[in-house]
C-alpha cells in the first residue's frame, strides 16, 4: 500500500467555526485521504462567531489540526469574553470604504506563516493549499511559495469578498495594494481553483471545482418523515442577509394567505439555520409570524433531518452589481429529492444548477408572480399527495464532497 502524500491546508474558518464557510475545506480534509493524501490543518483558536458546531470533529481528527494564536478582532475578542457573535456580517457591498488591508483578518498570517513552516518542514510536506475567504490568507501562501519553493494551490471560494476588488474599493491606494496582491497570487500560484466559472473568469486562470453535499446530509435526508403538521411546509436552510433574500418568499406567501389561495392553517415555513431572531422578526412585518417556525441553528446533520418534513425547499441568491456567488447550500439541496425553487440570476451557475436536475425550478429577477404560482402549485401536489421528483435521476454523487476532493486529488497530481 504507498504512503500518503502530506499536504498542507491553511483555512482560517475549520470546525468547529459552524455554517455554511467551513464546508469546504472539512471536506478536503474528510475526503482527499481517500484519494492517497494526508491532510494537515492549519487554523485559527477559538474566535469570536456567530454558531460553532462540534459535531463535524472527530476524536481522531486532533493531531492533524494544528491551531494558532492571532491578533485578528475576532480572536482578541474571543480572549475579552466574548464568546458569539449575534448576528452573521459581511463586508459592505457597495459605498463605505472598508478599513483594513485586505481584511480584518491579516493580523493571523504571521502566526499561521511561521506554524506551516515548522509543519511543512517536519512532515516533509511539497504541497500547500490556502483557501479563501478571508483574501489575506493567500499572503501566507504567497510568502511560503516565495520562501520554500513550495507548491502552492490558491483556493477561491468568493471573488475577493463577495464582491471583486474593483466594486470594493475606490480609486486609491487600498485598490491598488489588493489589485497588485491579486495580481501576484494569480502569477505564483501553481494552480488556481474557484467554486464557480463566475470566479474562474474574474480571476482569469484556473479550474473550477464546485463544493458538495457531505455524505452525512446525504444520509440525512434518507429516512422516515414525522407526520408533525400535516401542513404545506416550505423548508428554509442556512442564514438570510442582503445577498440571500428572504423578501420574495415572504411576499409570494403573503399575497397566497391574504389571497385566500392557501388557508393560513394548512402552511407553514421552517427554518434551520442563523439569524432566528431576524427571520421571526421579519415575517411578522409580512403578516406571516402565524405559520413561521425556526428552529434557530443546529448541527448539519440534525438540521437537514428537521427539514424532512418539508414539502419543498426555497434558495435565493442576489448577483450584486451583477456578480454571480454559488452558496454551498444549494449541494445540500440538490440531494434532497425535493422540489427546490430557486430565486436566482438568470444565466447563473446557481440556475444552471437547479435547472439540470429533476424538481428544481430557477425563477429569475425575484418574481414574486412566478413563485407565487410555483408555490400554488407544489401546494396543489402536496394536498394530492403526488411528489414529481424522482430520486433515480439524481446522482447525489455528482455534488458531492467526495466528488470535491476527487477532483482536487486529480489536480494535486499535475502538480
């Protein structure tokens, strides 16, 4: 039998960090020693975050997860006493000139620097990865390539933040100093890999390797439904802000409650996920905190089997300035077997996605009309009792993480 081959990954955001950001490199180091590599982490301590899941750790997972200091906020914060971040914050999309360089977290890449270099150095390591968000941490990369030679894979799972640098910045010395790093990543890295084409074509170089449904949510949504309701459920997973929208559910519901389309006493919308509190706050604007349950976050696992109840599943996604983003759950909703509709940018790798498989339905330009009558009509299935998807079409395998770290295993070869 060979001996795996050690690489190294540097990811600020690693469990137990819950949500949506941590998928992704769990996955490489779950899923690329199936494929003949060993993978070490190197993160950040504790920090200061909205939701931690210890459930995606291990007991044998520690002597390969290395985790260090930081003078970031979010670590000086965590060492002050605060413990959770209340609610989920992105960096402004538009107007405000952000405050640091590139982000906030700089302040923990001479930590993680000087941790790899002793790891690459004792685990005979030739191949580092470093995956983004956040954008600084492709300056390690950038500095352990420059000091050892080393193989160097620079990960994109956002373009910049979820903007390019261009639409972040204004004209000056911030935009300057963050083209310029780009610009040097994309000419010293050996590979470049981003979650969509969208982030491929900003870039300009590199292969798109999408993320993927973990084989526990796949497991997740195997099983028997309780019969808790007996109502019309549309399931909600993961966090809502100004990028994910929740308006054009809540409007399409509203005007098919007030409407007399749907009796207020036979639909319900569930939510797992982040931001609770917003959500139920939110829906009572919409004259909806009636038939709105959340069940706040919880682990992955359990989070999916809450949602098996539901009858179907609701994503949205906004382009801002016109900039297409893959949010990871739309992989744990294409193995859902579950009418998934999806409010997203025509032409997006989000709306090539739910169109290719069987029951997802893109709705373009938030078209309150158009999901109206989707909803009218899954509704209209549920009280027959008729379910169109067909679990044979889908192959949960195609998304999934192992399929992720398939595709990296093939790429870690060429180099």
């Amino acid at each position: 039998m060979a001996v795996p081959e050690n690489v190294l990954l540097l990811a600020y955001y690693f469990p137990p960090l819950g949500m949506a950001g941590v998928g992704r490199p769990l996955a490489l180091f779950r899923h690329l020693p199936e494929f003949g590599y060993k993978i070490h982490i190197v993160t950040v301590k504790n920090i200061l975050y909205p939701e931690y899941d210890y459930s995606l750790l291990r007991r044998d997972d520690s002597p390969s997860i290395h985790r260090t200091g930081s003078l970031d906020p979010s670590r000086i914060l965590y060492l002050l006493g605060k413990r959770h971040q209340r609610r989920a914050e992105f960096p402004r999309l538009t107007g405000k000139l952000p405050l640091y360089f590139p982000d906030l977290k700089r302040g923990w890449i001479p930590f993680a620097v000087r941790q790899a270099e002793e790891i690459i150095e004792r685990e005979n390591i030739k191949t580092i990865i470093t995956t983004s968000p956040p954008p600084s941490i492709h300056i390690a990369g950038l500095k352990l390539k420059r000091k050892l030679g080393i193989n160097w894979v620079a990960d994109f799972r956002d373009y910049w933040f979820p903007l390019p640098i261009e639409k972040i910045y204004p004209p000056g010395i911030m935009r300057r100093y963050s083209m310029n790093l780009k610009k040097s990543i994309l000419e010293s890295a050996d590979e470049i890999v981003s979650v969509n084409r969208e982030i491929r074509d900003y870039l300009g170089r590199g292969e798109i390797i999408t993320n993927g449904a973990s084989p526990e949510t796949i497991a997740a949504w195997t099983g028997p439904v309780a019969d808790r309701s007996r109502r019309f459920t549309i399931g909600l997973l993961g966090s809502f802000h100004q990028v994910v929208p929740i308006e054009p559910l809540f409007n399409a519901v509203r005007e098919l409650v007030e409407g007399g389309l749907i009796p207020p006493d036979e639909i319900v919308i569930e939510h797992v996920g982040h931001g609770r509190a917003i959500l139920k706050a939110k829906a009572g604007e919409y004259n909806l905190g009636g038939i709105f349950d959340s069940q706040g976050y919880l682990p992955r696992a359990e989070a999916i089997r809450e949602l098996r109840t539901a009858d179907v599943l609701y994503l949205a996604v906004r382009a801002p300035e016109g900039y297409n983003i893959l949010p990871g759950r739309i992989f744990d909703y294409l193995v859902s077997v579950k009418p998934r509709i999806g409010v997203v940018p025509e032409n997006s790798s989000a709306a090539e996605l739910l169109g290719s498989y069987p029951g997802g339905y893109p709705i373009y330009e938030e078209s309150v009309p158009l999901l109206k009558e989707k909803l009218r009509s899954e509704y209209e299935l549920y009280r027959k009792s008729e379910f169109i998807a067909d679990s044979k079409n889908i192959d949960v395998e195609k998304y999934s993480t192992r399929s992720l770290a398939r595709k990296y295993a093939a790429l870690l070869k060429r180099l």
